[in-house]
C-alpha cells in the first residue's frame, strides 16, 4: 500500500483516497509573469510523479494545477521597476494578459520537456473571480473575515488552529509576518482576501468592497473547491507554500466550509544551487531552457531531481547534472541493449526487481531507491527479454524516455554491415577502426553472440570541459616565473557589451608592454562565451576561462588570479575602459617595494564604517573598479575571500589584508580611462543593492572591524 509524508500530520501514513480507485489531486501551479526555474521544476516534478505512481496502482487520476495570471503587484512598485520583467513587458506596450499568456505557453513547454503529464485542468486565476468573491463573502458572513476602506482581511484570531499546518503559532507566528506593516489590519497575523485596486491598476474587477483584485492565497482555495469538491484528497506544493500560503489556504477553505478539505499535504524540499539559495541577485535562478543552451538534456535533470528524495534538499550543480546526464545515457543504452537483443521468449521470472522497484515506490515515493534497483536490473543476469519488459513498465512511472525510438543512419548502417564482415573473417583491428567511426556518428555497437546490437549515444552537453565550476580548478601558476608584463584579469556575468568594449580597449592599449588578457565568464548566458572563444582563437594574447555557473566576484577573481602569469596583476571593472596608456604609469608606481595595491579611485575611513572618496596618494582601501599590484603579492596575502559574492566591500576586504602585511595602497592620478554604469549596480533592484551591500558589509566588519590600527587616520605617515 501507498505510505505518504502528510505535512498537517507530520507522519508516514497509509494512503486512503475518499473515493474507492478515484484520487483527486490539486497542484499549486506557476505565477506567469516570468519563466518557472528548475526549483519551480522540481516541485512539479514530484506532482508528476505521484500521479504516475497513482496511475500505476490502478487509481482514476484528476490532477488540477492552477495558473495564477492576476498579477498581485501593486501598481506602484512596478513603476519603480521593482519586476523588472513586467516593468520591460508593460514598456513594450505588452498588456498583462498578454504577458501572462506569453509565460504560460513557456511554462507548458517546460513541462513537456520534462515529461510532466499536463494536468487535467489548468484554472486561471481570472476566470475564478466571482468564486474568489462568493468565498470572501461567505468569510465576511460568518465573522471569519472584515472589511477595512475596501479592503478584506481574514482574521487569524477567529480561526483558532491557525498554524496547525506550518508550526507557526504565538510568538513565531507573529514574528512571521512582522514584515507585513499594514496598518488597516486589526490584528498583523491577518492576511488579505481582497484589496482595493490603487489608481492606474490595469487589472482590477468589481465586488461588494469596490473595484480591486484577489489576495494570493484566496485564489487556491477558490479554484481547488470549486473543480475537486468540497473534499479532496492531495494537496501538493513546495515546502516554501507551507507559510503563509497553504496555512491560509486551510483558514480560508476549512473557514468557509466549515471542514476539513485536503486529505494529505505533500511538499518537495527546497532545490539549492551549489549549496546557495536560488535568487535573481544571484544569478543562480537558472531556468530548463538554460539549462538546453548549455546542451543538456531536459530529462537529465528529470533524472538528476529523481537521486534525491523529495522531502530532502537537493543540491543542484552543473557538475552534478553533467553527471545525471552520463548516467541516463548509460542507462538508455543498456535500455536499447535489452530491447535489441531480446527475443519473442517470456523469460525468467523477476519479481526480485519488481519488489524492489515498488518497494521503493510504496514508500512515500522514494525514486532514489526505485532508481537503484532499476540499475540492479540493468546489471543482472536476468534474460534480456525480461530486462526489457520491466523497462517499459518501470519507465512508465519514471519518466525518462529510455527506449524512445531510434532510426540508423543508411550510412552508419553500411558501417555497421561491413564491422560484421570484417568480424567473421577475423579483421578485428579493422573491424575496431570502424567501430570507433561508429561511435563518432553517434553511435555504440556491441556484439552479442552473431547478433550486433546498434544503440545511440547521448551526446555531451555543449558546454564542454573546459568549464570550471570552481575557482579551485583553475591550475594555479603564483609559482611559476613571470612569462609577461602583465596580467589583466576581466570578469563578467551577463555583461558581453561591457566585456567586449574593455577587453577591445586593453588590447587596444597594451603600449609595448607584454601582456595577457585573461577574461574570466562568470556563468553567462547572454552570448559571451561565444564571443569570448572567438576573440581566444584569433588573439594569441587572450585567455579564456570558463565557469559553469555564477560563481560569485571573489571566485570570478580568483580564477584570474590563480592563472595569472604577469609580473604585474591588474583587476579591472567592465565599467572601466582604457583609454590611453595605463600600465606604463602603473607599472612605475609598483617599483615601490613598500607598495601594496595601486588603483584610480580610493577610499579612506576613521572607523570601518563610514567611508568617503580620497584622492592620495595614500588610502585605506583601492576601489575594486580598477586594482593592480605585484603578483609576488597573491602569494603573501592570500587569494580573495570567496564569501564576497556581491563586488562590494570585496575591495576594502583584500586592500586592508594587503595593508595587514605592512604594505601600502596608493592613487595613481590621471590614468587615462572612462567610467561607465556599473552593471551589477545597474541590473540589481534598489532593495536587493541594500540586502546585497549589507551581507558584505556585515562581513567585512566581522573580519576587520575590530582592526582601526590599519587605518590612515590611526598609523604614522609614510
């Protein structure tokens, strides 16, 4: 029998459904005005396969999975570009529903890339209006719910086992919402059902309150009642659904119908990104398509989420999909294998890997397990003929396309015709030439017995070898003799037109000196890595390197640094473009030996934490936007600390370690340049500068603060 993990109940129980072989599922679905990310994914991923599981034990599936389509910002924050998706969409003369419609279809197409099943209903938000706005009424009604100059709040104080779901009850709970400064609310647990729609709303509908729009959590309850029923069995999510939202979606549904709605709750754990939080500042947000620009195969990550059990966190790396994708293909093959080779006979019987496969599944939809006795089977001895029949049955569940349909080539065909030939007439080494010309068209022979069995091989994803994943996969040359003058070290994520106007100007200006440019792609998917192999393969100056994801500014950095060959290091923004000669005037300033970091623009401080522009010639800190120093340097103070994601405070960190070790930082004057917008600054939405800025800044004062003795203002003049 099925054993679920009910979040209400926080226990394994058997599952029953309400009616007898009928199960009735509702998926919390996409909010579509922008595309889902592989977190999204995943959640959606365990809804597939529940159903399939559901399917599978002789069960009559409904599944419905919203789409919310209302668009629940307020006017305001769009016209201070705070989404800056809809911002753009809304510019380009874009109506909200046609927005919506654009990220439906992608969302849809994710889907089917990922061999979700569509499910049977997909509500819009916007056509459950008048539902929403019977069910509030009912709330108002009841007492459950007040009304405010329009707007409608729920009242927490009236349901009294509000936070049965999510724990959040008491203090926790109201330290839960303190965010949510509102001061119509009686109450600040209170949650709204309907707002009041703000002057220039586009979406906007009338009800007993005044023109307004839905609450976000309103809508679920609506939709979920009015297509399942009353009662319904599952209710499906991920875990960060559990509160607020799916906490007042019990108040609200149980509130108006006076019972309880959802049977069993189910939540997928959190999908981290290289053991990050995925966030748009980030950059780690990554979407399925992104993830085929890199070259793989959507399903490589349907099987990477099915190592990982669903209730605990996965974390997502591009080494670990890379991985997921060599194993699919080895398990395909083995698939073709069984199925090419396999005969008419039934068999032996296996009911040890059927067990085992079920076993798994039974409880509580453990795929990792059920995946590992799917490769028990594949490394068996079970006749081949079996092998092929459970495939097709355990890949009805497991979703992978493992035995999608395959043609031969007529000319790869011929060569697999003639590799026989030369075989039976014991031409082995020709016979071997062949087979690796084979498998350069794509293909994997093996013989078995007089048989030749033709599977095809998955091909590697695009984004090759030579992409690292972390700066300490970058061999480090800080032990190596100086090969040239200097070593100029780029980094960029998303930012080709910065990249591509500094690295032009650098190599435009290198005035005689001997030079490397290194240009380090921190994870971009906006065309840069093909400029950059370009601009490698045609300028014997250039270096390219290559990470898989967004690595973070310290790691960017480090990369370059620990593939510098110059005697000197210089770290330049893409906000920065050379233009004259700016390495001769640098150059002389680090002949200093007490001379630590040079730079164009510094900042000096009388206590780590206020700091203001100087001039010089001596600073407390060099600005990051340009920083040089001897490459000796690395090898005394360290690399850069890693923990500075964000470029700020990065600067101040590495200028006060090199100051530590007695060296001092000095302004070279009047280098030739020209500032342009910063792009990290410019692309991040103001509240998400502040967040960022103030996780590095703390950072910097745990590290430093403390340390006032660096500092100009507290040491003797030079």
């Amino acid at each position: 029998m099925l054993q679920l993990y009910d979040t209400l109940t926080r226990e394994k129980k058997p599952f029953g459904s309400l009616e007898a072989k009928r199960a009735r599922i509702y998926s919390c679905g996409p909010t579509v005005y922008r595309d889902v990310h592989i977190g999204n994914l995943r959640t959606y991923l365990l809804a597939d396969w529940l159903r399939r599981v559901l399917e599978a034990q002789g069960y009559d599936v409904y599944h419905v999975k919203n789409i919310t389509d209302v668009g629940h910002m307020r006017q305001e924050l769009l016209e201070r570009g705070e989404d800056k998706v809809v911002a753009a969409a809304l510019a380009a003369g874009k109506t909200p529903q046609q927005i919506a419609q654009q990220y439906t279809e992608s969302f849809l197409r994710d889907e089917a890339a990922l061999d979700i099943k569509p499910a049977h209903d997909f509500p819009r938000a916007t056509d459950y209006i008048d539902q929403m706005i019977a069910m509030i009424q009912r709330l108002v009604d009841q007492g459950l719910a007040y009304v405010v100059e329009g707007d409608v709040y729920f009242s927490v104080e009236r349901f009294p086992t509000y936070g049965k779901l999510s724990g959040n009850t008491g203090e926790a709970l109201l330290e839960g919402v303190r965010v949510e400064l509102d001061p119509k609310k009686r109450d600040p647990r209170d949650f709204a059902l309907w707002k009041s729609a703000e002057p220039g709303r586009i979406a906007k509908w009338p009800s007993p309150w005044g023109d307004g729009f839905p609450g976000w959590h309103i809508e679920c309850s609506a939709m979920s009642t009015s297509l399942l029923g009353p009662r319904f069995d599952i209710h499906t999510g991920g875990v960060d659904n559990i509160f607020p939202h799916h906490e007042d979606e019990i108040a609200q549904s149980e509130g108006a119908l006076g019972h309880q709605v959802v049977e069993y709750w189910l939540h997928g754990q959190h999908l981290l990104v290289d053991g990050l939080k995925m966030a748009k500042s980030t950059g780690n947000d990554y979407t399925l398509s992104q993830l085929e620009e890199r070259g793989f195969d959507p399903l490589a990550f349907r099987y990477l989420c099915a190592t990982v059990h669903y209730r605990r966190r996965l974390n997502f790396t591009f080494e670990s999909l890379r991985a997921a994708s060599a194993g699919l293909s080895r398990l395909r093959q083995a698939a073709h294998q069984a199925v090419a080779s396999s005969n008419n006979g039934d068999g032996d019987d296996s009911s040890e890997w059927e067990a085992a496969f079920w076993g798994a599944l039974l409880d509580d939809l453990h795929l990792p397990r059920a995946l590992s006795a799917v490769w028990g089977l594949v490394r068996s001895s079970v006749p081949d003929v079996v092998k092929a029949r459970l495939l097709r049955a355990f890949d009805d569940v497991l979703g992978l396309d493992l035995l999608a349909p395959t043609s031969v080539p007529d000319a790869v065909q011929s060569m697999v015709d003639e590799r026989r030939k030369l075989r039976s007439r014991a031409e082995f080494a020709k016979a071997d030439e062949l087979r690796q010309r084979i498998a350069e068209a794509g293909f994997h022979v093996r013989d078995a017995g007089r048989d030749t069995v033709v599977t095809p091989l998955v091909a590697a994803p695009l984004m090759g070898v030579d992409a690292v994943h972390s700066s300490q996969e970058v061999p480090s040359c800080l032990d190596e003799p100086d090969a040239c003058d200097f070593s100029l070290i780029l980094t960029g994520r998303d930012d080709l037109e910065g990249l591509r106007r500094c690295a032009d100007a650098v190599l435009r200006h290198d005035t005689g000196h001997r030079i490397e440019l290194i240009v380090v792609d921190n994870g971009s998917s906006d065309g840069t890595a093909d400029w950059l192999r370009e601009l490698a393969a045609r300028d014997e100056r250039v270096r390219a390197i290559f990470s898989d994801h967004n690595m973070g500014t310290g790691a960017a950095r480090n990369c370059g640094l620990r593939s510098a060959r110059g005697r000197y290091v210089l770290l330049l923004d893409t906000s920065v473009e050379p233009t004259g000669d700016l390495l001769s005037p640098l150059a002389e300033a680090l002949e200093n030996g007490t001379t630590g970091i040079v730079g164009a623009f510094g900042v000096n401080s009388d206590d780590l934490r206020d700091f203001h522009d100087a001039a010089g010639p001596e600073v407390d800190a060099v600005e990051g936007y340009l920083m040089a120093f001897r490459r000796e340097r690395v090898r005394e103070v360290g690399m850069m600390d890693e923990k500075f994601r964000f470029y700020r405070h990065l600067d101040l960190d590495y200028s006060l370690a090199v100051r530590e070790r007695g060296y001092r930082n000095r302004i070279v004057p009047n280098l030739p340049l020209r500032r342009h917008p910063h792009s990290d600054w410019e692309r991040t939405p103001p509240q998400e500068r502040d967040r960022l800025s103030k996780r590095n800044y703390y950072r910097f004062l745990k590290k430093h603060g403390h340390r006032t003795d660096l500092l100009l203002a507290n040491s003797e003049s030079p």
